[in-house]
C-alpha cells in the first residue's frame, strides 16, 4: 500500500518541526503502537501491565524522535507509514520484552542466590572458593557442570541449557538436587572441623 497524501504531509512536518505536528502524529499513530505491543507480548506468552504497555509506547516514540526523528528520515515511502512504524513498534517492543526479561531473570537469580546463601548458613555455608570446588567434586559431572556454570560463571539458564545441551526447565531442579546434596555434604566438614579446633 503506498504512502497516502495525509501522512507524507504529516512526515514533511514532523521532520520540519512545525508546531503542533509531533501531537498529530502521535494522535495518528498511538492506537497502532499500543496494538502493536499488545500482539507483541501476546505472540511471546509475555503478560503486561498496562503501565508497562505505557512505557514501552513512549520508548518507540522517543525513539522515532531521536537523532532529529531519524527513523523518520529513513522511510522511504516504500510501504504506507502504517507498515513501517508497525516493522519499527514490533523491533522495539522486542527489544524492551527481551531487556525486561534479562532484568527479571537477573532479579530472580539474585534471589536465589540470596536464598541459598540463608539456607546455607545455618548448616555452614559454603565460605570460600577452596570449599566449593571441593565439595563440587563430590557431584555427578552433569550436576557440577551445572552449578559451576550457573554459581562461578554467572550464566543464565539458558546459557547452561545450550552449551549442555539440557532442556531449559531442567536447570532449576537440577540446581536445586545439588545445592541440597553440597549443603548436606558441607554439614559434616563443618562438624568435623570443629571437633579437631
């Protein structure tokens, strides 16, 4: 479909920068950003709020604004401009769902993290670097492969399932097995430390 005589005025003047251009846009164009995320989301299984359905629309518009509305000045007038900014909303959104679930992920890991670090303590812990090497020695090689990926090597779990070759869901039972069977195993070492002191 190609660039109607409505919006090759509208892009003149946003990229003019005649008053009152950018709200027009925006007045055109909003309704086709916001359902754009929303499919986007929808076609991922990414669940939003609206608040963040909110932000992610202002993040296309800052970004159609940026560098003097650069992603403006790269259209063509190939498609309609409806097409081009729904390529331009869908790679955005993308990017943002993707961003917003490596902060999730990286939240929820330091969680764990955190978690096992207070169910460790009270048996013990795990202190020094020394002792987790050692003890991950006590663990099947899969097991180990795991928790030194995942505790020494900071790798997300899709990480650890690619270079294993594991499936993605299998990760977290497998890191829990062992965090169970290194606590157990660091309970006795401690106990045994403390008699010879």
């Amino acid at each position: 479909m190609p660039l109607t005589s409505i919006d090759r005025t509208l892009l003149q003047r946003c990229l003019q920068h005649h008053r009152g251009a950018w709200n027009d846009f925006v007045d055109r164009y909003l309704g086709l950003i916001y359902h754009v995320i929303h499919f986007t989301s929808y076609q991922r299984s990414v669940p939003l709020q609206p608040e963040d359905v909110e932000d992610i629309a202002a993040e296309v518009l800052l970004q159609i604004v940026a560098n003097n509305y650069a992603v403006l000045n790269q259209f063509r007038g190939d498609s309609s401009l409806s097409a081009y900014l729904t390529v331009i909303a869908r790679r955005i959104c993308v990017q943002e769902l993707s961003r917003r679930a490596t902060q999730t992920e990286v939240k929820a890991r330091a969680k764990e993290r955190a978690a096992a670090d207070d169910h460790a303590r009270p048996a013990g812990g795990l202190e020094t670097l020394e002792e987790v090497h050692r003890l991950l020695r006590r663990l099947p090689s899969r097991e180990r492969e795991v928790v030194r990926m995942f505790y020494l090597e900071g790798r997300s779990y899709e990480e650890i399932s690619t270079a294993l070759h594991l499936p993605v869901n299998t990760i977290g039972p497998v890191l829990s097995r062992a965090r169970k069977k290194l606590q157990a195993a660091a309970s006795p070492a401690r106990a045994n430390g403390k008699k010879r002191g």
